[in-house]
C-alpha cells in the first residue's frame, strides 16, 4: 500500500473485505451511495471508498458518520477543496465536532484535544486525509503543491468541550440544537499557541488574542477580500475570563477591531502592491488597515482543552474558503 502511494507515511490497517463490511454495515447506507465528488481527481467519494479509508486510518465503525458528514462539508463549492488540494500554501482542514456524538465516542475535548492519544480524534482526522489522497487525489508534489505543509494534513479532529464552555456551542450559534449533532470544517494555516498567565481581566486576554492574529495579517494581504474562516480555539480559563465581559460575538468583534496591520507597519513595495490591488478591484479604502478576514462574524471561536491559560490560533488560508457545518447523520 506504501509503495502504491495509498498511505500518509505511518502503517496503515489492511482493509480487508471482512473489514470493510463491518464498517459499511454501521453505518446503514448503500455502499454505493455517492456522498460527494472531490477534487482535483474529480472521482466519486461513495460510502464504500470512505468506509475503505476509514479501516485504513484505524476508525471504529461508529466513526464512519462523522466523515460522512465531514465529505458532504468538504465538497461544498464554497469551501474551495480545488485550491486547497492543488495550492503552493499548506491548508488542511480542521473537523470540529458539536454535540451528544462526541462523548458517544468519547473523543477527547479536554487536555490535549489537538494533538495525540485519543483514537476517535486521531483517526477520523487522519481518515479524511486519506479521503482527500486517494479519493480526492492529492499527493504530494504531484497533485499537491504545498512548498511545505503542515503537521495537520495527517489529520486535525477534536470536539467542542461544551460543558466548560461559558457560552453557546458552536453549532447552536448557527442553529442547530444543543442535542442534535453537527460538524464544522473549516481550511487552516497553521497553528499558533496564544499564552496568557498574567491578564486578569478580560480585556488583557482579548488584546493577547488580537496581538496573536495580527501577526497572519501580511499573508492576507492581497487576498482578504476572500471568504476566509480563521479559527480561536478558547481554553476554558481564557473562555471564562472573556466571558466575564463579552458574549462570543463581542469577542470576535473585539478581535477584529484590534488584529490589524497599517501599511505603514508593511515593506514599501508590499504596500504598493495591497494598494493597486485595492484600487483594482474597487470599493475599498485604499489606505486602510491589513485584517484577519473580511467580517468579523467570519472568525470561529470554539471552546477546547483542558486547564491552563494557553489557547490556540488556527490562521485562515488565504486562498479563499468558507467553512462550511453541516448535521452528523447517526
């Protein structure tokens, strides 16, 4: 499998038909059913190719809704899966799971919710990375051009921890109910870990957080007039602290207001280039700040982890896509 280019690298579980039968059958969908066509490959993503990946990664058959849903997201035009596979940048896509579903498969929302150590979170990221390579055809230097890459094209899972959240979840700020389960999909850039031990008030951690994403505004220079979705990843003690003030929306507001870049803070010719852009396309203030993204509602703001003060920025990808929720069909 290695060799004919199937895997990401790491040992893989054979996926024998045995196996993939009983993936398929908890899942209680057609194995033939087309749940998207994906890009660049332009091929079928049916329920029995997700559910072969899925073995593949070491997915439990309760799993397999989840990249159901995860694909159906993924392939939404908006989401611009053509770019984000075939780009020089390096997005990858980021699952963020709301709802009953994630204590049902016991995912982990608290300490460590991003990196290694819990298999629901590790393997339904690391299947849709499969998904994307042998379905969607993205393979290194071939298909995909990222000039680097990212450690979250293994696969980046993890749910909201909404009982430590001191605010709505996420998805039932975009209307679904606290009991119904959902998904939201969203192309990052990166990782950048926001450290605030000292502020003791809400607006210290909000001036941390805006310090933090200010920092992407140059790589958006040229391209924040896309839809971009830029991820906060709030640890409950950092949640708590803003929410002593401010709803989520203040946050995202408050964020946005402060996470900007003047021209004159940017390189002369990076400046005359942002400002022939801007002049090109019309409309806009020629002399204005660089921001993070072109709204404030475009910012994701999702509670995760455990105790510390040590929460996570998730840039955008500047290339252009809108994150995309869509509800987890059990």
């Amino acid at each position: 499998m290695y060799r004919s280019g199937f895997t990401d690298g790491l040992p893989i579980v054979p996926p024998t038909l045995e196996r993939v039968e009983a993936m398929l059958s908890a899942s209680g969908r057609d194995p033939e059913e087309v749940i998207a066509v994906l890009e660049p490959s332009g091929a079928e993503a049916t329920v029995q190719a997700l559910a072969v990946n899925a073995v593949m990664a070491g997915c439990l058959p309760e799993y397999l809704p989840v990249l159901i849903a995860a694909v159906h997201a993924i392939a939404d035009e908006e989401f611009n899966l053509l770019g984000i596979q075939s780009t020089t940048g390096s997005p990858a896509p980021v699952v963020i799971v709301n709802g009953p579903i994630g204590r049902r498969l016991e995912m982990n929302q608290g300490s460590g919710a991003l990196g290694p150590g819990n298999r629901a979170n590790a393997t339904i990221g690391r299947a849709l990375s499969l998904i994307l390579r042998n379905v969607g055809g993205a393979r290194p230097g071939e298909e995909d051009m990222a000039t680097l890459g990212q450690p979250a094209k293994y696969g980046l899972c993890f749910p909201e921890n909404e009982e430590e959240s001191p605010w709505p979840s996420l998805h039932t700020d975009l209307g679904f109910a606290s009991d119904e389960n959902a998904l939201t999909m969203a192309a990052i850039a990166g990782y950048v870990e926001v450290v605030d031990v000292f502020s003791r008030d809400a607006d210290g951690v909000l001036a941390t957080l805006a310090g933090a994403v200010a920092g992407t505004c140059l790589a958006g220079q040229t391209a924040t007039h896309r839809a971009v979705s830029p991820v906060l990843v709030l640890t409950p003690e950092h949640a708590h602290q803003l929410a002593e003030r401010f709803t989520k929306a203040q946050v995202r507001q408050g964020v946005w207001d402060q996470a900007s870049l003047t021209l004159e803070q940017v390189g002369p010719r990076v400046k005359q280039q942002v400002m022939e852009r801007r002049l090109r396309r019309g409309g806009e203030d020629v002399n204005g700040p660089l921001r993070p993204c072109p709204t404030p509602e475009d910012i994701i703001v999702v509670v995760a982890g455990g105790v510390g003060q040590k929460s996570a920025y998730l840039p955008a990808w500047y290339g252009g896509s809108k994150a995309q929720t869509r509800p987890i069909r059990t």
